[in-house]
C-alpha cells in the first residue's frame, strides 16, 4: 500500500522557497530546524521518532532540504517525504543516549564536509526537543559558525494556511465537534473521569465520514469542581459528583492539523456566579470574534473580548488565544501569534487562532472556547458545538 502524502510536492517546494526568502531577509545561511512540526511543514517527515536528536537542514544554496536522524526512522523520510535519497542523512546507532557523545557531533562532521561550517545558523531554540546538550555539541562541533536563534522563523512562515491547510484544520473541526459532542453526553453523577477521556480517544481518532484523527499535541483536559479554577489538570478514577462544574478541553487533529475546543457544563442547579461568568465569556467572544478580520491587530482583539469583561466585574490576565495549525505533543500552539495585549501582529484572512477564553478566579472558573480562521468578514467558528453553559439536572 502506498503512502499518502497529505500535500503535493509542489507545496512543500512553495513553503521551501518562502523560508529560504525569509532566511534571506533575516541573514542566515542555513537553519537547523528541530522542532518536529516545522520538519513535516517542510518536508512532509511524519514519524513518532523526535524523542531521539534529528533535523530538517535548509541552505540557501540548495533545491531541496536535508533530513538528518537515527538509521532505523531514515526510512520513514523515504516514505513520508520526496526529499531526494542523497539528502537523507543518518547518524549511527551508538550514538542514541551515548554518555559522552551526540548524534550532532556527526552533524558537524557532515557540516564540514559541505564546507558550510562559517555559515550564519539558525537553530530553534526555543523548541520543545532540541535539548541544551545538542546545542552544546553544535557550538562545539562548529566553532566558526555564527550560531544564533532563528526567532520562530519557521513558525511564522507557517501562520497564514494554504487553502488545503484550511481544509484539513476544518475536518478537524468536525471531528472535534463529534468528539465533544459525545463526550458532553457522558457528562452525568457517578461516571468516573476515565471513562470519559477513554470515550474520547475514541472518538478522536475514529474521526468523521471515514477521515481518521491522528494524535493531538496535547491530551484531553478535564476540571471539576473546585479545580475548574485552574485549566491544565488530567482525569482520575473520581466520579462526577451529583453537583458541581465540569470543564472539558479537548482538541482534534486531521494530519496533524489541530481544532481545539473547551466546553463548560455544571451539573445540579446553577448558581447565580457561575452563569454570570459564563454569559459574560460568551457575549464578550461573540465581541471579539466580529472584529477578528483582517486589517484588525491581535491586540486589539484581546482589547474588546478584555472590555466586556472588565463592564461585568471580571478580568483574564493571561493571553485570550494563540495561533494553531500543525503541530505535534506536546503542544497545539504555533508559537507565534498571540491574542494578548501588545501584540501588534495583523491578522490576515487564513490565520488561525485558539480563542481560549477560559476565565479562572479564586473557588472556580468557566471556560468557552473556539477554533477560529480568520475570514474576510470576522471570525469562523472550525467547530459547532453550542455556545453555551451546559446543565445536567
């Protein structure tokens, strides 16, 4: 059976030529791209192997990129990706978890083989796997390179969505939407928390109208009670209590592109507290998203969704959203765009956002959030779950 490349080659060769034009603008000769989304954005490389040291090599002087990692996954970039047999490069066995050595020492070598070791390098340094002793071993192994932090470059050529981009981050919306929608049903006294994450998974990677899911960056997140004041914790074997706030986070991903969703349910009668703050996180959305449309900044944004908070007594000090698309765990977000103050990006029509507008306070908290993409004329929901507070009597 063969392989399905989720994109043509002739859109990795456009998102090669648009990095080496940044890389241009920005001074670099070459970047070394460990983060394992900007490697697939590149390359199309899909392998559960960014545990163990590797990297996509872009130089300006080259037609194509270099895939460099472990032996044993040096297949997996012939099958998932087009990158010529003579650009794959693999680093030997021995050096997996060595105590003293570094898969990166072989890098090097092969660095100065190309007679690119006085290269301007870009690394990404503030990724998730390309650990202090990798760049130890880099800066060692290349002494006259000009090494220095590529500011994201790679995730910020990624931010606007091709339309076939667009397409797989809205069948993720509607695996996401199916995925909720089970789960809220689950949402009643005495089920364990567990039970309900399992259903999840599930339904996560079943997927919708025969388009699977694939794993998410980040695992499903659920609060109760007192903990809904507080937005990352995981389930346990507790069962739902007979009265008391659920709050469920969840995402989908469909090749690797992700939709992520929060929905808030109480069970029991309301208290007047907690509808008060969710109207407030909905209407205040609902502000936001009218002028979440290109031309408008991310600050701004925040500004009106921080307003309609502030005229009901209520304030969110942390960013209300943050740019998604593609990525792998342990992380949904781009790492780039921000819906916070100060945050003077422009929003364009493709971009794509996590609207989390989860507010915490003290005893408690509520969180409704969205997928949005940018739109000509305000914000698109990549979801469509009911925008409310949900009850279970």
């Amino acid at each position: 059976m063969t392989y399905q490349k989720a994109f043509d080659t002739s859109e990795y060769h456009s998102r090669f030529f648009k990095v080496k034009k940044r890389m241009n603008e920005m001074g670099f000769d070459m970047l070394i791209c460990q983060d394992p989304a900007n490697m697939c954005w590149l390359t199309g490389f899909d392998g559960w192997s960014f545990y163990t040291p590797q990297a996509v090599i872009v130089n300006l002087n080259e037609d194509w990129p270099i895939w460099f990692g472990r032996e044993q996954d040096a297949k997996s970039a012939t099958i998932t990706t087009d990158i010529p047999q003579s650009n794959i490069i693999a680093f030997s066995e021995p050096l997996v978890h060595h105590k003293t050595l570094h898969p990166f020492d072989e890098l090097c070598n092969y660095i100065k083989y190309r007679k690119w070791d006085k290269n301007r390098i870009g690394v990404d340094l503030d990724a998730h796997y390309f650990t202090a002793r990798a760049y130890k071993h880099l800066c060692t192994g290349l002494p006259n390179a000009k090494i220095s932090d590529n500011q994201e470059l790679v995730n910020w050529a990624r931010l606007i969505k091709s339309p076939k981009e667009l397409e797989y981050m809205r069948e993720a919306g509607e695996i996401c939407t199916n995925t909720m929608s089970h789960a809220l049903d689950q949402i009643v006294p005495g089920v364990p928390q567990y039970e309900i994450i399992a259903d999840i998974y599930k339904n996560q990677i079943n997927g919708v109208d025969g388009k699977y899911g694939d794993y998410t960056g980040l695992c499903p997140l659920i609060q109760v009670g007192q903990s809904t004041s507080t937005p990352h914790l995981t389930w346990s074997d507790e069962p739902l209590p007979n009265e008391g706030l659920v709050v469920l986070e969840i995402g989908a991903a469909r090749r690797h592109y992700h939709a992520p969703l929060t929905r808030t349910t109480y069970i029991g009668k309301v208290p007047t507290e907690v509808s008060s703050l969710a109207s407030t996180i909905i209407e205040a959305g609902n502000k936001a998203f009218e002028v979440a449309m290109p031309g408008t900044t991310c600050t701004e944004v925040e500004s009106i969704w921080q307003k309609e908070l502030n005229k009901r007594g209520f304030e969110k000090k942390s960013r209300v959203g943050y740019s998604i698309g593609l990525n792998f765990p342990p992380d949904w977000g781009e790492r780039t765009a921000s819906l916070r103050v100060g945050d003077k990006t422009i929003l364009e029509e493709g971009m794509c956002f996590h609207f989390q507008s989860g507010v915490w306070l003290d005893n408690f908290g509520a969180a409704i959030s969205e997928s949005i993409v940018i739109g000509k004329n305000g914000a698109e929901r990549l979801c469509n779950v009911d925008r409310k507070l949900f009850k279970v009597n």
